[in-house]
C-alpha cells in the first residue's frame, strides 16, 4: 500500500512539472521597416492664418509679359524694441546687414524699433516659371530706413552695405525684411512704436513689363492704434504701383 501511494505521489509530481513548464517562444519574424519615401516634399508658401501682431495687409496679382503669373502678399508686424528678447532675430538682421552704421550700442542709445514685414510669391500650378528678368520691387525703399532681407528677397547689387540695397522678388517664395526706426522705442502715448507708418508699403513694377492687378489693403485695428491710416496716408493702386503710406515718407535715421 505505502508503494503504491509513493507512485501515485511521484507521477502527480511528474506531471505538475511537465504543466508548469513555459511552452516553447515563437520563432522571430524579421519584418523589414518600410523605404522612407522618395517623393520630394512640395513647400508651401502661404503665409497662413494672420498673426494677431499684424498691423497692414497687402495683396496683388502680377503677370509678366509673357503670361506668367504670382499671387503677391504682405504683412507688417507691430515694431519690437532694440531689445525684446523674443524677437531677437528682427533688430539682429538689421544690424548684421548695416556694419559701421548699426551696433547693439547705437541701437540701444538712439531707441531703436524694428519692425518685420512678411511676404509670399505664389505662381499658381498652371503657371509657367517666373522670369528672372520680371522684377518686382518693394516698399519700403532704403532710402528712408535701413532694411535688411531675412529670406528669398533679393537685392539690387551697387550700395555699399547689404541694408542700402533695394530689395526685390524675382521668384516665387517667402520670407521677411527688417526696417530699422531710430527714437521709436518710446511710450506709444507719446507716439512711439509709430514711426512705421511714415513709410510706404507695397509692390512697384516700373519698367519691368509686369502688370498689377486686384489691388487690395486691409488696415488692422491694431495698425489704426500704432498710426496707420492717418491723414497724411495715400493709396496708389494701377497696373504698375500697389502701394499706401504717406504722401511724403519720413526718413528713419
């Protein structure tokens, strides 16, 4: 009897260890990660929603001789001082683009503002490439202010100093320019922050064959509060010129 109950015991025994063994893992499957994708990512130029900071809109269509085609587009910002720490990049363009003129001392002794304007050229996908030779200028001119390009803008080779170059789109593209205003990083009650709107803004064709239409501008709130659209402010709206500001632009240095 004692036998018998030693073989019952140890079978029991045998097949709780056989029950408590793991089953045997599974075969890895070698899965090979997808080919990254060769298409090339097309980049867009769209300025996007508008920035609350906005203070002037400006549209146009252009159309070169031959046909070609860009939807112009841009946005002034509200000036920042010399020395906002979150718009760094703005004064920094300036003043790397006006050695011997611009310094972070000058900047900081006479006030300086910067304000960025945004722009965008988009050729519509029915268009063919836009000529090199089609410039299309912009306002404000370096001969009121300093500005210097922060992007795709290009520059008319002759001045001296990368922020005495007028500034063009030759292409379609975006990106920005700073504008430099000496004493304007004052009290808005006492009129600072307004020296922008003694510059014109907008897009010019003179001489280049391009034509201009639908012509449009959108004052902000916040531009009517920092002087936009004061008295002295004009519009030019033709086949050449898509321009506003004053009559007479006040030099900002």
């Amino acid at each position: 009897m004692r036998s018998h109950l030693t073989l019952v015991a140890l079978a029991s025994l045998a097949l709780a260890g056989c029950a408590s063994q793991a089953p045997p893992a599974p075969e890895e499957t070698l899965v090979e990660p997808p080919a990254p994708s060769t298409s090339p990512v097309e980049e867009s130029f769209e300025l996007g929603p508008v920035a609350p900071d906005v203070t002037l809109v400006i549209k146009a269509s252009a159309r070169a001789a031959d046909g070609e085609a860009l939807s112009l587009e841009l946005r002034v910002r509200r000036p920042v001082p010399f020395d906002d720490v979150a718009n760094q990049t703005v004064p920094a363009a300036a003043i790397q683009s006006c050695p011997g003129i611009l310094d972070t001392t000058t900047v900081a002794q006479d006030r300086w503002t910067f304000t960025r304007v945004n722009f965008s050229a988009i050729s519509p996908a029915d268009s063919p490439e836009w000529p090199d030779s089609s410039a299309i200028s912009i306002r404000p001119s370096t001969q009121f202010a300093p500005i210097a390009s922060m992007s795709f803008l290009q520059e008319v080779t002759g001045a001296a100093l990368p922020c005495e170059q007028e500034k063009f789109i030759g292409a379609q593209g975006k990106g920005a320019i700073s504008i430099g205003s000496a004493n304007d990083a004052r009290d808005p009650a006492d009129g600072g922050y307004q020296r922008w709107a003694e510059l014109n803004y907008g897009f010019v064709t003179l001489g280049t064959g391009v034509t201009l239409t639908d012509c449009t501008f959108e004052l902000t709130l916040l531009g009517g509060e920092l002087g936009g659209g004061n008295p002295s402010w004009t519009t030019i709206s033709d086949s050449q010129n898509c321009v506003i500001g004053p009559q007479a632009p006040i030099k900002q240095f």
